[in-house]
C-alpha cells in the first residue's frame, strides 16, 4: 500500500509572477503515466512540498477542464512557502492529493453564475471560473467581480484583462480606497459595496465567494440583502486544511473534519458551523 504521508515528484514547467510576494507554478507530473491519468475536481486541493523542509495546503488553481498539469498559486509567507517561491522552472517539489470535496458545477447548468473574490482569494475562484467558461454553453450569465487593497495586488492580471475583453462575461474589479492610481479605471470601494452596486439578480442564480473572512460576511449580508438564498452560495473553507487526511485535527470545527468534508460549504452550511460568520 502506497505510504499516506508520501508526495509525488512534479516538475516546476513554468512560474508567473502574480503580485508582490504572490507566484502561481505550472506543474507537471515527473511520472508519465500518472501524467496522463490524473484527475481532479474544481474545489479540491493539494498539498506542496518543499522537499525535506515541508509542505504546505493551497487549492488547485487550475480547472478541471484542462489535463497535463495543475497550477498552484500563493503567497510568500512563511519557512515553506518561501523556499517554494525561491525555486526556479525545472526544479523538482512533492504534491499530494487532490483532497476534498467538490463545487457542484453539473448541478449548475442552465444557471446564472456571480463570481465574488477578494486578493489571494481569487485562486480557487479561478479554477471554478475557467472549468465553467470552457463549458460556456452550460451556463446564462456569469458575472466576475474581484477586488483587491491596491492595483498592484490584483492576481492574474493578463486573465483578468482576456476576461474584461470577453463580451459573454461582466467582469468587475475594484479596489480598496486609496489603492487606486492615476491609470486604474476600474472602481474603488470594498468588494460588499460593489456586489450591492452591481447588484446581480437572485434569480436563477449561483453565487461563489472565496476572500478574507471579514469580506465575505459582509458579502454574504450583501447577497442576502439581494435576495439569494444560502443554498444559492458556496464557499470554500481551504485556508481551514493543514494535512488534508483528517489525522492531525487541526481542521476540525466541533465534529466537523473540513479537510474530509470540505472545504466547500454552501453558505447555509458555513452558518450551521460558525455563529459569527
């Protein structure tokens, strides 16, 4: 039996700067035939090593959709994550996983689809989005909207342009008040403010949100106000996940193991778990 705690080899195939301290790796499989085989569903997550100095939990960045390679973005931040953004394409790091459980994306057909993420929580926003524009049939209207302290914060910034340039898709980004400069011609306010300025209809509609905590209570209020059900928005509780097995208990919320039952919760559930939220 395959040992629980062992990662597979990926090759670094290339790195983009995304923001300060903030890098996204393509990553590809050193074994060919798991290269070809593996599969994964938008919403899940993996663990990163750097190896012999450890590891740490992002989501998978990339969608579903596309096979060959997974992405992988993050932030600067620590032991790990900064022996992760000194490597260079062609270096050798540990995955595990995927891990986790899944945005329900096939129940979504034929819906109206809103996007809302704040900074470094536009990653596993971004997988949903890309697993469902490349399904584009499937869905009505999909609005974006994603906002960030300043401009220079803003992820994926060659994406967000292709997607302002798409006519099939509202793309709206914003920034806090006084992250803005003499170039920006998005909008300036908080992400809570904006959703309730652009005002999506409930109707028919799923609405994702991925962000700081104190952004998406006040954008769960928003959408409230807006009239969506809480059945009718999803999260994704991955800053929650530490092993991604369920054997440390550092993910648990009273009897809830997030990693094994996670990390997508709708809001209905997310409320169930935390009083405050």
């Amino acid at each position: 039996m395959k040992n629980l705690y062992l990662p597979e080899l990926v090759t670094i195939e290339d790195i983009t700067n995304e923001a300060p301290d903030v890098v996204t790796f393509r990553l590809v499989f050193k074994d060919e035939a798991l290269k070809e085989s593996f599969e994964f569903k938008t919403g899940q997550f993996g663990l990163y090593s750097a190896l012999g100095l450890g590891e740490s939990t992002f989501c998978i960045a990339s969608p579903d959709t596309r096979k060959g390679y997974i992405e992988c973005t993050f932030r600067k931040s620590g032991r790990v994550t900064g022996a992760l953004a000194a490597m260079s394409v062609g270096d050798t790091m540990g995955f595990r996983g995927p891990y986790g459980n899944a945005f329900p994306i096939e129940d979504w057909k034929g819906k109206n689809l809103v996007f809302i993420a704040g900074g470094i929580g536009l990653p596993p926003v971004r997988s949903v989005i890309w697993s469902c524009l490349d399904k584009r049939e499937d869905f009505g209207d999909i609005t974006i909207v994603y906002g960030s302290r300043a401009v220079a914060d803003l992820v994926y910034k060659e994406e967000l342009a292709h997607w302002e340039e798409r006519d099939d898709i509202n793309l709206v980004q914003t920034v806090d008040p006084g992250g803005e400069t003499p170039e920006w011609k998005g909008k300036v306010g908080f992400v809570p403010t904006i959703v309730k300025e652009t005002a999506p209809k409930a109707d028919n509609t799923i609405a994702v949100i991925c962000g700081p905590p104190i952004m998406i209570k006040f954008t769960l209020s928003a959408l409230e106000e807006l009239g969506f059900s809480d059945e009718a928005v999803y999260t994704t509780l991955e800053n929650k996940m530490k092993c991604g097995v369920g054997k440390c208990g550092r993910c648990n919320v009273g009897d809830i193991y997030v990693c094994k039952e996670g990390p997508v919760y709708t809001a209905a559930e997310v409320k169930l778990m935390y009083n405050d939220f």
